[in-house]
C-alpha cells in the first residue's frame, strides 16, 4: 500500500537560506562569501546545497557559518496513492 504523502525535493528551510545559485558562471562567483555555505560549485555549475540531496541526507544537512539544519523535504501528496492509474506511477 503506498502512503498519502510522500518526501518532495529537497530545499531551503527559511528564506533566509535561499539563494539562486544558478545565475553564477565561475567558482569564484558562486562560492563568494557574500553567500558562504549556501552554494555549492560541482562540474563547473553552481548549485544550492540544497539542490538534489535525498531526504534523510537533507533533512540533516546544516549551514556551515551557524551550523543551523538549512534544507528540508516537504511533504508532497503521493501521486501512486488510490485511485490514481498506475501509468502515473512510474
């Protein structure tokens, strides 16, 4: 039986923790310390930390300046759950 809701994409907890890192092009830009912690520069791209972490690893993960937990899984309902068809299941 598949539960109602289920884990979403991992984000930023409080709007202070967001960031768009996207708009960044070098390392240097994207790891500034204007927005220390909260970008991440990976296979010259800059990321959020945030940004494809699994729930557990997300729910855990904290900032490095305050060392406060930063990212969280929001709930989401589960599009598997009742009388849904199972083609929209994957």
């Amino acid at each position: 039986m598949d539960p109602k809701k289920i884990s979403g994409a991992c984000i930023a907890k409080k709007s202070k923790y967001k960031h768009d890192c996207a708009k960044y092009v070098t390392s240097e830009q994207c790891l500034n310390e204007n927005h220390a912690g909260l970008c991440n520069y990976d296979n010259d791209v800059c990321n959020h930390v945030c940004d494809g972490l699994k729930k557990n690893p997300c729910k855990k993960f904290t900032n490095i300046i305050n060392d406060k937990r930063m990212c969280k899984a929001p709930k989401t309902k589960n599009p598997c759950k009742g009388c849904n068809p199972k083609t929209t299941c994957g």
